[in-house]
C-alpha cells in the first residue's frame, strides 16, 4: 500500500475556459436609408432558416444604432451566412473578424451609393 500516491493534482479536471460563441452583425452605409426594410426581412429570414434546422441558432438582438443596423447572433454560422446573403443580394463592402481561440466573428457590411 505504500506504492498509493497520496497527492494528487485535479488540474486536469478543471472545467475548460468557455468558448465565446455567437457573432455581430453591422451594417452601415447611405443605401440602408432606401433599402432598411427589406436588408431587414433579409437578416430576419435568415435567422428563421437558421431556427428551423436548430432552434439555438437564433437573432438574439437587431437593433438600429447611430443610423445603422446591429444584429447580434447565438451561432457564428448565422453571422456569416447573413454576411453573405447581403453580400450576395446588395453586393457592398464586408469584412469578417474572427477572434483567436473563439467561435465568435464580427461581420461588418457597408454600402454608400
């Protein structure tokens, strides 16, 4: 019985950091002012496909700031497919930001015309 370890290290037992998750959305730009219904709808429809194929996938805030859009996401798969559909229906400027370590990405979506 002397061989028995009697100190033992629980280090690696530790729950693990928790991984942020989610995403935001910003959109900014002249052409909202003619178009903020409908990139609206777009964002809205794409948060609910995203709900029907896994209900924690969600828009959890779409907000109108400082004459813009703000939309923040529960997944950054929804982030980046709304970044994308905009991208690929009003066309504009976008870059993705995307935080090291994380499963958290920043979408900024901009067109002035």
């Amino acid at each position: 019985m002397s061989n028995i370890p009697t100190g033992r290290h629980y280090e690696g037992y530790r729950d693990q950091k928790k991984i942020e998750q989610g995403g935001i959305v910003r959109l900014c730009g002249s052409f909202l002012l003619d178009h903020e219904a409908d990139i609206l709808n777009l964002i809205k429809h794409e948060g609910l496909l995203a709900a029907e194929k896994n209900p924690q996938n969600k828009i959890l805030t779409l907000a109108k700031i400082d004459g813009g859009i703000v939309a923040e996401t529960s997944d950054h798969h929804l982030a980046l497919r709304i970044g994308k559909a905009l991208l690929h229906a009003y066309k504009g400027e976008h870059q993705y930001k995307f935080t090291k370590g994380e499963k958290f990405v920043e979408v900024d979506w901009q067109r002035n015309d």
